[in-house]
C-alpha cells in the first residue's frame, strides 16, 4: 500500500523515493499541501460532535430497552 | 446489533481527519462542519454495513464525498462565500506556517474543479494509497492520477511555482530541508 509517510525520505536528500513521489518532500505543492491540510487536521474539533454521538448513543441505548 | 463502544471510539479519533477533508472539499467551514455531522449520523445508521477490520477512514471518507456531492446537486453550484470563508479561517487558525503564503495556496486550491481537488487532497494530505482514492471516488486508479497530475499543474501555474524549488519567502526553510536541486 502507498502512503505518504514524513518520516521516510525526509532524512535521506537526494535519494529518489520508491516512485519518484511528484507530492514528496522535495515537492513545493506536496510540502504546501500538507501543512495546509496538517493545520486543518490540529485544529480544535467543536464539541457538538463528541455531543452528537452522545446523544445517538443514548437513543440506541433507549431503544433497547423495550 | 447496536453499535459497540470501540465503534463509537474509533469514529471520534476519524473526526479531526473527517473534518480537515471536508474543510479542503467544501472550502467551507461551516459547511463541512454540517457534512460531518451529516456523515457521523449516518455512519452511525448504518454501522452494520461496514467490516470490521477494513479501512475504516476510507468508508467514512467516502460517506462524507458522497453527502457533499449529493448536498452539490440538489442545490446546484453555489457561490463560493470567500468572505465567510476568510472569517471563519481567521478566527479559527492561528498564525503559523507562514500564513500568507498557506493563504494562497488555499485560494489556488479552491480554484480547482472538485475532482481535481478531491484527488489531490486524498493522495498528497489524506495519506491514502491510488487504489483507495479510486474506490472513494468511485473511479479507476488512472482518473485518480491524471485528476491528481493536472492538479498539481495548476496549482504549480496558479502559485507559479516551477518543477525546482522556489525560492519564494521560506527560501531558509527550504534550503535547510532539502539538497540542492537535482
């Protein structure tokens, strides 16, 4: 499976990744996307969401009971 | 069969990833935050349907791609609201990374048909493999590549940034990074 890991050709400059990753590090785009889309990921989640699977589990919880 | 705490767990930790996809789709804030919550209910509805052990961010991936493009349809192509866009960023993001250059790139990202978009945010941010992207998109691993190649041509067009590094305002940064251009 290929995924983007960071931490695999970050410390080795030069060295063509397995298939010379266009997005990879030593790409503009690939390093511009990733902290555009890392500063996304690190933003802090609202709480309706931790509140809607509350309230979801509760209602299954209520459902069965009966 | 209800759905299991370790369900429930593992579609919170999916939240911040869900919300960072829906965000670069949508270009919306408060759009995507309404397509995650949109998407968290329906995964809960329809928990039985998806297998243990299989890519869980994929499956949840794909409900969120679908609600957005069927939320697309049934209202038709709206205009972007950058002004929303810009107040919901400011007041959401700290300043790191450079913002004015993470500002443009949002903008040349925004410029991309949602295809295009969606690809290269999929394989160059999301983490995901070609064969994965193609399953969410409901595509063959060839429209993947050639949506994510012609992505990153027009977004290297709109930000004017050739094949070799740019030596734009983080040029320290870059030179600490990297070797010399091969």
């Amino acid at each position: 499976m290929k995924t983007l890991d960071k931490n695999t050709t970050a410390s080795a400059p030069g060295r063509e990744s397995r298939t010379a990753d266009p997005l990879g590090p030593n790409s503009e785009i690939g390093r511009k996307l990733k902290q555009y889309y890392d500063d996304l990921v690190h933003d802090e989640v609202p709480d309706r969401f931790a509140e809607l699977l509350g309230q979801l589990e509760r209602a299954e919880t209520a459902q069965d009971k009966d | 069969m209800a759905v299991t705490a370790g369900f429930k767990d593992d579609l919170l930790k999916a939240i911040p990833s869900l919300r960072a996809f829906a965000v670069s789709l949508s270009q919306n804030v408060d759009k995507a935050d309404d397509l995650v919550q949109e998407t968290l209910v329906k995964a809960w509805d329809k928990h039985e349907s998806f297998q243990p052990g299989t890519n869980l961010k994929a499956w949840l991936f794909t409900i969120l791609r679908n609600e957005f493009y069927s939320q697309m349809r049934k209202r038709g192509r709206e205009v972007q609201d950058t002004d929303g866009i810009m107040t919901a960023r400011l007041a959401v993001h700290p300043a790191q990374h450079g913002q004015l250059d993470l500002d443009d790139f949002r903008s040349a990202l925004e410029q991309l048909p949602e295809d295009q978009r969606e690809a290269i945010i999929l394989i160059g941010a999301s983490g995901f493999s070609y064969e994965e992207a193609a399953e969410i998109c409901g595509c063959a691993i060839g429209t993947i590549k050639s949506r994510v190649s012609r992505a990153r041509s027009r977004l290297q067009e709109i930000m004017q940034i050739s094949g070799e590094e740019d030596f734009g305002p983080d040029a320290i940064s870059t030179q600490v990074m990297t070797s010399p251009a091969d």
